[in-house]
C-alpha cells in the first residue's frame, strides 16, 4: 500500500509541476497535460485521493495491531 501511496503522490506532483509549465516552452510538460489535460488542470484531485489513501493506510495499520 505504502509503494502505491507513494506512486500517486508522484504522479500528482508530477501533473502539479506539468500544469504550471504548460505552454511555456518545456516540451514534456505540455505532452503529459496533452495525455491528462483534466488532471493539469485540477491537480487537487490527486492530492485528495492521495489524502484518503494514506488516512486508509493509517487505519488498516492502526487495526492490526
């Protein structure tokens, strides 16, 4: 679980820095907001899932101990 949460925080950090480099030159930058034009424009939502699974995360490992 933890190397999932850790994946979507890095795929949103990655969309948070693409949507803010968007049409500014950095070739990468516009191909990923090409690809996820919606996440670019609302980083927000990854983060928010990125909240909820780690407050999942703490749950599932506050219950089995």
């Amino acid at each position: 679980m933890r190397q999932f949460i850790l994946a979507i925080i890095g795929v949103g950090g990655l969309f948070l820095l693409a949507g803010a480099m968007r049409n500014r030159g950095w070739y990468l930058a516009d191909q990923v907001c090409a690809q996820g034009a919606i996440l670019c424009d609302n980083p927000g939502w990854v983060v928010a899932i990125s909240a909820v699974l780690v407050f999942v995360a703490t749950i599932q490992t506050i219950a089995k101990t």
